[in-house]
C-alpha cells in the first residue's frame, strides 16, 4: 500500500479483555516497528521486526503483550488482560532510512 | 540509555513569525530524525539529519553531533504549522529511537 495502514483505529476495552492491533506496513518494507505513545508524551519503542524475526522486543512493557508478522507483512500487537494502564495510541512504523508512521491505534481501557 | 531533552515546552507564535526549536542529547546518535505530530495525531518525518544541515521548504535543520544537539528553525509560520514537533535519536536500528517529550507549537492567525 501507500502508507502505513493501521486498525482498528479506535478501541475500547473492559478491563482484563484481549485486544489485538493490526498494522499493514508499506510494501517492500522489511523493517517494522510498534511503538507506544502515551497522552501528552513522545513515542516509546516496544518492538521491532525485520520480516518475520522479531530481532528486538525490549521495549514491550510486561508478558501480556505480544507481536508477531508471521509472513513478514502484517503485523499483530496483541495485548492480554488489558490494564487500564496500557490505555494509549499504539503506533506502527516501517523504515526507509526515515520512519514512516500509521495513524495509530487508540486504545481506551475502562 | 540516552535522554532527550526539547526546548521550549510550548511555543505560541503570530503567523509570519519564526521560530528555533532545540533537540540536545544526553550521548551520541547515529540517527537523528524530526516529526511533526499534527492536531489528528498523524507523526510525520521532516528530516533525517544525524549531522550537517538540511532544508525543505520554509523548515531547515541543523544538527551539530559532536555537541549532541540539533535545532529546527521554522520560518514565516503558518497556522498549518501547529502541533507536537519531535526529536528523536537513536544507535540501534533505524527505527529504534528515543523521542523527546515534544515542543507544543500554536500558530495564532
């Protein structure tokens, strides 16, 4: 595709239900990285792909949360139990030497 | 790690006006990017400048490494200018950055 395509793009969540955010990355892009931004913060890294081997997954907060690309293409953030904490826009970005962003996933957990 | 520190924290301009927004860097990069985050949320990337100086249209950067700092200078502003301007760098991956906590511009008409 053109851009970065992201969805839902809004989610509401009760506490303790699994979401699931899927990102479709630009084409050809090896490169794909989830990030987590906070209201009123910058974005904070959670994990990152080059086709379908998750080289980096530092930055996921706890083990309830879990990506995965299996094909090398999409890409699933899958978050267990959510927690009112994990209420945030989840970002995804592949890399041509710049970042090029989604429109997010904003995550509401009541 | 590495902390990212931006300046000012808002900024309230006049249309027409200028403005410098600052980016320092608590260690060395080797990749430094600017984004603008736009009022919908959209981050988009104006420069990839780990060093030297660079220019697209009324936005320039200057980013000077081995002083850990970068500046963006925003001329003749617009009311399309407002949102979250962003620094962020990084040494791992391309994608692997740290992001400032933003400078908050609002271009008044």
């Amino acid at each position: 595709g053109a851009g970065v395509s992201q969805s839902p793009r809004y989610k509401v969540a009760k506490r303790g239900q699994d979401v699931a955010l899927r990102c479709d990355p630009i084409s050809g892009h090896v490169s794909l990285f989830w990030y987590q931004q906070a209201l009123g913060q910058g974005p904070e890294f959670l994990t990152y792909f080059q086709n379908e081997a998750q080289l980096d997954k530092s930055g996921l907060p706890s083990d309830r949360f879990f990506a995965e690309r299996p094909e090398g293409s999409v890409s699933t953030l899958k978050i267990q139990r959510t927690q009112q904490e994990d209420s945030a826009v989840y970002l995804c970005a592949t890399v041509a030497g710049e970042l090029f962003f989604g429109e997010g996933s904003r995550l509401t957990v009541l | 790690g590495i902390q990212v520190e931006q300046s000012p924290p808002d900024l309230i301009l006049q249309e027409g006006a200028n403005s410098t927004l600052r980016c320092n860097f608590s260690d060395s990069v080797n990749n430094l990017q600017w984004f603008h985050q736009n009022p919908w949320g959209q981050l988009i990337n104006l420069f990839y400048i780990p060093s030297g100086t660079k220019q697209n249209g009324r936005l320039s950067a200057t980013t000077v490494a081995t002083e850990r700092y970068s500046l963006l200078y925003i001329s003749s502003s617009q009311t399309t200018d407002s949102g979250v301007y962003f620094c962020a760098g990084g040494r791992g991956s391309q994608g692997n950055l740290i992001f400032g906590k933003g400078t908050k511009l609002s271009v008044k008409p």
